[in-house]
C-alpha cells in the first residue's frame, strides 16, 4: 500500500482505514483511498489484511450499482493513479452528515446488549423473547453519533438525531437508510447471505440533494452472516474482522481493556481474515475470485481447481464428507462453531430449476418461510447385517443432510458443475450440502425429536431443506 506521500497530493484526512486526498486539477472532487489496515478495539493492528482495501472498494462499487435506483452516491469514476488502481475511486465533496444511519434487521452486537437490558434499541420497543440473532419483526433504524478517532460511537434515539440534523433531514435519513437495507437483504439473501445489520453515511451536495457517501454494505460496515449456518440463540460468525477480535479476546493473552498494545497478527489469522473478505465478495457478487474477475462458473475455490473437486465429488464414497469444500485455513476452522458439518456434494442430473427473485416471498421471523412448504423428510431403514458387529458398529446411525433450496444461489455447486461440464459430463447439476451423523442405542425411535433439532438448529429452513434417513 503506498504510503501518504506517494501520490504527490494533498492529504485532506486520515481515518483507521480510508485516506482523503484533494484533487487540485479537479474541483470539487477528491480521492477516496482504502488501505488494507485493519482496526479493532480502537486499535490500528499490524500486519495489514493483504487485499483488503481492494475488497472495500470492490464492493462498495458493485453496491453502488445495485442501489443506483434506491439512492444517488458520491461516486465520479474509478479513473485513478495506478498507485492506488482497484483501492481507490474519485468522489465528490460533500457536506458529511455527522452521523452514522445505522439499520438492524437481526438483534446482536450492542443492540443486543441494549435488549437485555431495556427490551428496546435506541429508544424502539422489541417483543420479548429474542434471542441473539433473532431476527426483528421489521428492520429497525438505530442511528448513532460519529465518534472521533479512539472514541467509541454512541447509539442515539431519532429525537436526539432531530437535534442534530433537523426534522426534515432526519426523516430522509431514515428513509434512504430502511430503503438501502431492504435492497440490500433481499440481494444478499437471494446469494445465500444475511444481512443482519449495515452503517451507512450520508453527505449534501451544495443543492441540497442528500447523496449517499463513504462505502457500502462492505464487511466493515456491515454483518453478514452465512445463511446456511445462521440460527439464533448460537454463534454466527461474521464475513468480516470479527476472527480478529475473537483471536484478541480469546486466543492473544491481550486485555482489549489495558494500555498494552495489541500483538501482531499471526499469519494464520492475516490469511483467515483475508479469505473472509474474499468469501463475502465472492458470494455476494457471483464472482469466485473478484481480484482476477473470473466468473463463479468457471473458476473454483481458491486452493483447489475445479477439475480436481469434480473428480474427488464423483469419486469419493458417499459418506466421505468435506472432500468437496473442505476448508483449507485450519485457523478459522479451529474457530467455526462446533454444530458446523463438513460439506457435500450432491449431483443430480435433473436441471437446476429457475425462479424469478421477485416473486420470492419475503421470510417470516426466525427459522420459518410464509410461502414455503415445511422441510420433508424420508427414512430409510438399512437392511445390512454383519456377523458379530461390535457394540458401535450395531448402533443406529441417523444421517441428516441439509441442501440448499434450488432457487439460492451456489457458488461451489456451480463451480463443479462447470468443471463437470468442462470435463465432458454434461446435463449434470451439482447442489452442495452438509452431512451430519448422529449415532446411539435408540437413536432410530427418536427421529421426530432429530428432525425438530434439525429444524431448529442444523437448518435455515428460509434456503434450506432438510433430510432425515436411518443407515444403519
């Protein structure tokens, strides 16, 4: 990254992340930069997350176009100095809004906090019994003040907003800002994503127009959980810098709370966050590996090409899970939630079916779709027998296999299917999924109570469905 020197142009401001530089040649505007530091407890950490930057900018581009009917943006062109090319745009100059239009459409984080104890968020009452990452019976705005640098922001209720920015402005505020998040959820939502909550900031242009600023809808500003792991009440970890934090607080030794610096980053953690970025960028946009503008279709997952996965899919024994998407950083699988299976692929040779996101029907709170049917699921009873089987190997086994809906985007199953196409197999479509095994003595009479715990926790039936099967 280069340094604040290297472009030779004026420095306007600095923040955690992102420089401002006028652009004398052109009034009026300035340059936008976004370095790959990252920061957490007020802290600037090092090393920086390689790529980082690129991935801020990338995405905030893309969000760009995608709510261009939703609001205008600061954005004037990409054409910037070769330096900072991928990490940079040319925006205008705006009078900033000295706050942030914070939405949430799932209850975690400090609203969370806020919930348990005043079963409300900045001054908004919530029913009772939600859990962490419920989701809310409609998107709530929750604005916030904008701190300085090494101060914490201050959630603040819509009066105290008022005081700062007028009714008239206060009330636009909040309308752009719900109108952003109901684009964005439906969007993200359709790519297998959830948009739990999201930071937005707006800026006024000399005539009055409020023009959206800064970035968007980008892993800083944003919670984006992985929908097919998503369950309230259990952890739901984050496309973003939360593997940082959690590293801090649980595996560093450092107390966020003393005057020590925090450690260096180990390169386990830099190459996890890292591939967290890109994971969001990927999924989100369609595109397997942004930085080089392959399409999901014809590029595999990083670390493995896609004529290997669909050998190993088509080779490996059906019970031999996580060969497919196994993943490759063993730092954040250390930190994936315990209730996580490895994945598998499953191959169909019927066409993948076709839905027009518009008449997707909207879900309802928690683990349930108004217009979708209730999971189904079949039994199998294994008729093999052994001569003398040991006390496990007689046990009942109980496989629950949870797929992705046909109308959720896929990214690794449409990876494999390219390769398989490529390969020569055509009219073959790949789905991907997650095995789970549940052995015991009368595990086989206790399937309605597995199903429930599949419903509840194993699957996020608003994409998902399930299957439940006894093997053995």
């Amino acid at each position: 990254m280069t340094s604040a020197d290297d472009l030779g142009l004026p420095l306007l401001s600095e923040g955690k992340v992102r420089r401002l530089y006028r652009l004398p040649e052109q009034p009026g505007r300035l340059l936008m930069v976004a370095t790959d530091r990252i920061s957490a407890y007020d802290h600037i950490l090092s090393p920086d997350i390689p790529d980082k930057g690129k991935v801020l900018t990338g995405i905030s581009l893309w969000w760009f176009g995608q709510l261009a009917d939703v609001v205008e943006n600061h954005l004037v062109s990409t054409d910037v100095p070769e330096a900072v090319a991928g990490r940079a745009m040319v925006v205008e100059e705006l009078e900033m809004f000295p706050v942030e239009c914070v939405v949430r459409g799932y209850l975690t984080g400090s609203g969370w906090a806020e919930y348990q104890k005043t079963r409300s968020v900045c001054g908004i009452e919530l029913p009772g019994g939600l859990k962490d990452g419920s989701r809310l019976p409609e998107p709530i705005f929750t604005p916030a003040t904008k701190a300085e640098y090494g101060e914490h922001d201050e959630n603040i209720d819509f009066d105290t907003l008022v005081g700062i920015v007028g009714a008239d402005v206060a009330a636009e505020l909040r309308r752009l800002s719900l109108a952003i998040y109901a684009k964005a959820e439906q969007i993200a939502r359709d790519r297998g994503i959830i948009l739990a909550d999201t930071k937005v900031e707006f800026g006024r242009r000399a005539d009055g127009t409020i023009v959206l600023g800064d970035e968007v809808l980008t892993p800083d500003s944003s919670r984006f959980w992985d929908a097919r792991d998503w369950h309230p009440g259990g952890k739901n970890p984050s496309f973003d810098k939360q593997f940082v934090r959690d590293w801090l607080t649980f595996g560093s030794g450092w107390d966020s709370k003393s005057e020590e610096k925090p450690p260096v980053l180990p390169d386990s953690v830099v190459a996890a966050t890292r591939k967290r970025y890109l994971e969001a960028w990927s999924m989100l946009t369609g595109i397997a590996d942004p930085l080089a503008g392959t399409d999901a279709e014809e590029q595999p997952p990083v670390g493995e090409t896609a004529e290997q996965q669909a050998v190993e899919a088509t080779e490996a024994p059906a019970d031999a899970a996580g060969d497919v998407a196994a993943e490759a950083d063993v730092a954040e699988a250390a930190a994936a939630p315990a209730d996580v299976a490895p994945e598998t692929a499953q191959v169909s040779s019927r066409p993948e079916p076709t839905i027009d996101p518009a008449g997707e029907p909207e879900p309802t709170a928690e683990l349930e779709s108004a217009a979708e049917p209730e999971p189904t699921s079949t039994i199998e009873e294994s008729t093999e027998t052994g001569d003398g089987p040991d006390k496990i190997g007689a046990m009942a086994r109980v496989v629950v296999e949870v797929m992705p809906k046909p109308e959720i985007l896929d990214p690794q199953g449409k990876a494999i299917t390219g390769a398989l196409g490529r390969l020569g197999h055509d009219g073959l479509t790949v789905r991907q999924g997650k095995r789970f095994e549940i052995t015991g003595e009368g595990v086989a009479e206790r399937l309605d109570e597995i199903r429930a715990i599949a419903e509840e926790m194993l699957a996020n039936t608003v994409i998902e469905s399930f299957d439940v099967r006894v093997e053995g």
